[in-house]
C-alpha cells in the first residue's frame, strides 16, 4: 500500500473559492456587518436591571457575541493567508483596511457591553455566575468585567478604537506594506536574484560563510535603507500605545501585556532573574560553535549556521512521516489531528518568492479548520517549526468543543502547546541518530532554540521595555534604536558574539504587532513550561495525552499560575521551576560540550 502523498501547498479555496478575488468571501464581509450590527443594537438596548432576571438577555447577547467573533476571526483568518502566501496581493490589502474597520466596530461595542456589566453589584453578578449558560463563563466574564472597571469611559474607549484604526492600526499595516516591497540581491551561480525577506532569512542557514555574509550584509542595508519610515512606525505605534495607557492612569507599559497573558509581574521577573542567572553554559555553547566553525567569536549571521559544512535535506514528504511517527508515540489524537492537516492541505510550505517570512498558525472557527503557513526548504529547523505550529493546531482542535469565549487563549500558554510539540520532535531526531557526528548536529539545532528563546528573546524584551521607557519622554531617533537594539543584545548573549545586528528592531515583525503588545516574553514563558509539561509526559509515558488534553482545555479560562497549580502542583511565582526547567536546557548544552570536547 502506497503511503499518502503531502502536498506542500494548502487548499483555501474550501473557505471562499476564488482568492481574494472571491465573490463568496465578499458576501461574508457583509455578513459579518450585519452580525456585528445585530450585536450593536442588541447592546444599545440593553438596559441592566441590577437583578437576576437579566439572566435570559446576558445569555442571548452572549451569543451574539460568539457569533460576531466567530464571522469576524473567519474573514481574519482567511485574509492573513492570502497576504502570507503572497505579499503583492492588493486586494488581500483591501480586505484587511476592511476587517480593521469591523473590528474597530465590533471593539467598541464591546466596550459598552464589558462597562455594563460592571453595573452589577458583587452578589447579584455572583448569583447570575451561578444560572444555567453562564456558568461556564465565569472566569472569562468576570474578567471581562474587572478590565473594564480599570479602564475609561465607554464613550472615551469607543473613541480610542475609532481612532485606532488610522492612528494605530495602520502603522502596523504600513509596516507590512514596507516589508513586502524589501528585496536582497543576492548572486547564485553567477545569476542576480531578488530575494523576499523569507528568503533571504532562509540563507542564514547555509554552510558557506561567504553567503551567509553577503547575505547579512545586503540584509543589514536593506533595512536600514527603510529605517526611517521603520522608526517613524513604530515610534508612532508606541506613541498611541503609550497615551491610550496614560489617559487610562497606568503607569507600567507591561500592564496590558501581563494582563493578556493572565500572569503576575511576580511570575515574570522571577523567570527572567533565573534565565539572567544561567546563561554561562549557553555563552560557553556559543563559543564551542565558533571553536567548531574556525571563528574566534561567532557573528549574528553565524547563530543558525550549520556546524557540518554538508547541509542535510529532508523533503517535505520525509519531514511529514517523520513527525507523524514521534506524535505517535506521544497520543493518538494529536497524531490524528496532524494527520487530517497532512491529508487535507491545512499546510503552505512550498518554497517560492512573493511569501512572506515567518510562519504561523491560524484558525477559521466557523469552518472548524487550521492553517499553517511556513517556508519549508529541508533543514531540520524547519521540521521544527512544522512541528511548533502544528502544536498551536493541535491546541485549538483540543478546545474545538468548549463555548468559544473560554477558547481565547493566551499567547505565553499558546506558545506551550506548540513548543512541547517542537520538542517532541526534536528530542526524537537526537535520540534516533545514527553517528556521533548527527547527534552533534542535531543537538545543536536543538540548543539553537534554547539560545533563541532564552537570549534572543531576552534582547527583544531588554530592548522594548527600554525603547517604551524613552519614548514616553518623545521620539526616539533611528540611531538611537540601533544603539538600543545593539545593547540588548549584547547583554542577553553574555558579550558572546563579535558582530550584533542593530536594525533588528525593524527587521523583526513581533515589534509592530498591535493586537498583542511585548509578543516577545510569553514565547519563553511557553517554552519553559512546556519543558515542565515535557517532564511529566516523559515520566507518564502515552497515558499522559488525556491529562495534557485536559490542561490544555483550561488555558483560557483560569490564570497561568493557576493553571501550573492544578495540573502540575507548582507555584510559577517561586524559582524553584524555572530553575528546573532551564536546567533540562542545560543538559543538552553539557552533553554537546562533551561531545564536542575532542573536536
């Protein structure tokens, strides 16, 4: 029997037949419209009664609620796919001003619905908790109504949002606009290319130096040739941000993102103070590499080189059946589910221009369905990243039966899922190795992204608190982001490196995110506590999915130290777990070390 063959290109057209060219899809924006605007209505006339008999109208007006989100994260969805899969498509563009717009609505109906409830006295909104239907929502609700109270007026937010979506939004898509017209020359056998952003990322992982240099070099030059309508977004993104919070009376810049990630600053210091205190491994890693490479000090281009100068291709096909086969050893359902995404083409990963760089997961609720966009050219990085947002997909299938208000997930436990699924597959790759030679590889590849989320992201987060902190007091020049940038770095790699890349403040996506701020903290916070989750599976064998399937079903519906205490009896605001999962980081750095000690 001849096995299944993947296709590397997804199929959208089940969605909305015709791209962003789709009658169907036009259709949906209008009715996304009406449902908003059925929403707004039913909101306007809502007047609280500040009793229990409100119970059958909160009911229906949630609801409504689900079924606004759920039109509006369907065209989301879909429009983030065609802009994925081809950067010049203007009329994907269109549609995404066009989202903007009905979300800015739909915000603000929301605002008056969240400062409704808080009109209700404590008693009467516990005993309307306790009634049929809004049970369930009772983390999410009561949230709900705690942010609200801590916020302005309705009609001061409804204003915020209306002017967000020229004033804030739009820095964010111009942003997009600017990257999508970037190209890297770049020379391959004796021929001129122009490479997209995605592209030229890819080279950083290519055995030869020289490419790997002219690569960054045109890179570095790329960027900062647009580096001032870079800086001049993402002062402005930060500036809007900055005097939404002001007005609102918060003073510290990580308010909101702490909130949306349901977490303390106590648990967010306490993981950064452990990861501060342990990187003397990683930078003696870092050195090893060099040692290995023929370098005195490694470069920013050098971090993803490979340390065989023979890069090893795995094709799309071989990748696929490679990670079916340790999800298998894992759990029958995320494997079926990663099956079902093989097989129906959920995945774009064919390697081509006009992409854009990245990968991501997103997921269409009406349809019941994920994408997954990424550039797939063979190495084992990109095993991984299929690997990383097939756990995102996995995530969501795991939730695809709870009320969708208690499936809004936060991104730090978001990040959890996908990366206990990366290594799942890598830990796989690096016991199954043939030769010494391979575990050495793959174990650095593995290292690799112990370096990227314990110290790349720690520059991203170093850089960012101090850019906000600056720019409170004004703009903040294209020079001196680079000199912010290029410090960050040189503190979250211990010194390790002899060349930093400073416009990685315009170069990185994750800085002109506006729908999340700080989208850089919650990445390691899921990564170690995936390695928590990782343990006890180990220790629990196959039987452990269940318990897995359940905690994942609670990720949006208590906070995350919550949610460390009941499905893993530990307290995250402590160092003792961090401290513990940051040394499971370490031992493959020992091991590689050892490995590599006679070389």
């Amino acid at each position: 029997m001849t096995a299944t063959t993947y296709s590397p290109v997804w199929d959208l057209d089940v969605f909305f037949k015709g791209g962003s060219s789709s009658e169907a899809f036009i259709k949906h924006l209008k009715a996304t419209a009406e449902k908003i605007k059925e929403f707004e209505q039913a909101v306007h006339n809502w007047e609280p009664t500040n009793s229990i008999a409100d119970q059958k109208e909160l009911v229906e007006l949630i609801e409504l609620f689900q079924a606004g989100t759920k039109k509006l994260r369907e065209a989301g969805a879909f429009v983030s796919c065609l802009q994925a899969q081809d950067t010049t498509d203007k009329k994907a563009a269109e549609h995404r001003a066009a989202i903007t717009q009905l979300s800015a609505v739909f915000q603000t109906v929301l605002t008056v619905f969240d400062e409704k409830l808080t009109s209700y006295d404590s008693d009467v909104w516990r005993e309307l908790l306790a009634t049929d239907g809004l049970k369930e929502l009772t983390f999410v609700l009561t949230e709900r109504r705690k942010t609200a109270s801590e916020k302005l007026s309705k009609e001061e937010e409804s204003l915020i949002n209306a002017l967000g979506v020229d004033g804030y939004h739009s820095w964010s898509q111009l942003y997009d606009t600017i990257v999508g017209k970037i190209k890297i020359p770049f020379t391959e056998n004796g021929e001129e290319q122009k490479l997209s952003v995605g592209q030229a990322a890819n080279k950083f992982s290519n055995p030869d130096r020289s490419i790997r240099k002219e690569v960054f070099e045109k890179w570095e030059e790329a960027w900062q040739d647009q580096s001032d309508y870079l800086s001049k977004a993402l002062n402005h993104l930060a500036g809007f941000r900055l005097n939404v919070y002001k007005q609102r009376g918060w003073e510290d810049v990580l308010k909101e993102p702490l909130d949306i990630n349901r977490m303390t600053k106590e648990t967010l210091d306490t993981m950064w103070d452990v990861i501060s205190k342990s990187k003397e491994p990683l930078v003696r890693f870092l050195n090893r590499k060099a040692e290995l490479l023929g370098l005195e000090k490694l470069s920013w281009y050098d971090l993803d080189a490979p340390i065989e100068q023979t890069e090893s291709k795995v094709s799309y096909q071989e990748g696929a059946e490679f990670i079916l086969e340790q999800f298998s050893k894992f759990g029958d359902e995320m494997t079926s589910f990663a099956k079902m995404a093989f097989e129906e083409k959920w995945i774009e990963a064919e390697d081509r221009p006009g992409k854009s760089p990245g990968g991501f997961h997103t997921y269409f609720p009406e349809s019941r369905q994920s994408r997954i966009f990424m550039t797939y050219s063979g190495t084992p990085s990109n095993i991984s990243t299929l690997a990383h947002e097939l756990g995102h997909g996995f995530h969501t299938y795991a939730m695809r039966d709870l009320h969708l208000l208690n499936r809004n997930y936060a991104m730090n436990v978001a990040e959890t899922a996908s990366t206990l699924a990366e290594m799942i597959v890598a830990d796989a790759s690096v016991k199954n190795a043939q030769t010494e030679q391979e575990k050495i590889t793959l174990l650095e590849d593995k290292i690799q992204r112990t370096v990227a989320l314990l110290m790349n992201i720690h520059a991203r987060f170093l850089f960012e608190t101090r850019f906000y902190e600056e720019r409170k007091n004004g703009t903040v020049s294209t020079e001196r982001l680079n000199v912010l940038m290029e410090e960050a770095q040189k503190e979250a790699y211990g010194d390790a490196l002899a060349e930093y890349h400073p416009s990685f403040w315009g170069s990185k996506l994750h800085f002109y995110i506006t729908g999340v701020p700080f989208y850089n903290f919650p990445y390691t916070f899921g990564y170690l506590f995936s390695l928590g989750i990782y343990a006890k599976a180990l220790e629990e064998g196959k039987g452990y999915e269940e318990k897995y399937i359940a905690l994942l079903k609670d990720t949006a519906s208590m906070t995350v130290e919550e949610l460390a205490e009941k499905h893993l009896n530990i307290d995250l605001t402590k160092p003792d777990f961090w401290e513990k999962a940051v040394q499971l980081c370490m031992d493959d750095v020992e091991e590689f070390l050892a490995l590599t000690e006679k070389k």
